[in-house]
C-alpha cells in the first residue's frame, strides 16, 4: 500500500474523494466500483491525476479538481448500493487502501469527516461469509469508520 483513500461529502453533500499518497510515492488514477466486485461490472466512474497525485488531495465525484479529471461522466450513485472506492499507479508501483460506502453512509456525514478502512480495528476470527453481497454488506457495516479530515490528512502511512 503506498496511500490510503477515503470518502465524504462537502458543504453541499456531494461525495468527495480523499487521498493521501505516501512519501516518496505517487499515485494517478482512482475508479468506483459497484459491490460485489466481478470481472464483468463495469466501473461507475474513474479519474486520472495530472501531474500524479503526491502527498494529500481530494476532490469532488461529480466536479473534479485539484488535477484529477474525470474519464466519464459524474457517477449517479444509487441507494442501497455498496460502492467501493480505490487508488493506483497506471505504471503498476503502487495502490491505495480502499473504501467502502453507501449513499445511506454519506448521508450520515458531515462535511470535514472521512469515511476509511479501519485497519485500527480488532481482526474478527473470520471473514464474513455468506453470498458476495452478504459479505461486501458485512464489510461496509463493519470494517470501516469516520475520522476527521485532519485525522486522515495528518495520520501516517
């Protein structure tokens, strides 16, 4: 892992996207999958970085900025779907964590909270089982939590 990336919603509750790249690393593109992952869903949306993102970035799904534009158009994300969020390098030397969220999880978020991967959590003595749709449901609901955007921005790789 060479960044951790996270989600929330700005002031006027769209999602935003948060990337924090660790030092010495770069990372520039980001896509949004559908839940359960299968080689056949096709993206909801992906975002290349120009230049490459370094340090700390972030920005909005439908309004890109700071360098990253959209490879399509804004994602129309849907209630009730779990949608997971990712990072990479096109020249394959790096990836980000992952995020996963629903539109029910946003709504819950205030703006200058980011939603991540908790990997501070105690480790279950089992993956989740069940169907892949139970499985990405009991990852959403339980492997993940909110920090402060100052949290994310400041903690280390």
């Amino acid at each position: 892992m060479t960044g951790t990336i996270g989600v929330g919603v700005d002031a006027a509750r769209r999602p935003v996207a948060y990337l924090r790249v660790c030092s010495g690393d770069h990372l520039d593109l980001a896509f949004l999958d559908a839940e359960p992952l299968r080689d056949s869903t096709p993206s909801a949306a992906a975002w290349d970085a120009r230049p490459a993102a370094t340090g700390s970035t972030s920005w909005s799904f439908d309004r890109p900025d700071h360098g990253w534009v959209a490879k399509g158009s804004a994602p129309q994300l849907e209630p009730g779907v779990i949608y997971h969020l990712a990072a990479g390098a096109k020249d394959g030397s790096g990836t980000s964590s992952y995020v996963l969220f629903t539109t029910e999880d946003l709504q819950a978020m205030k703006p200058g909270q980011v939603r991540i991967y908790d990997t501070t959590r105690e480790v279950p003595a089992a993956e989740p089982t069940g169907t892949l749709e139970q499985q990405a449901r009991d990852e959403n609901d339980n492997f993940m939590r909110v920090v402060s955007q100052h949290r994310f921005e400041q903690a280390c790789c």
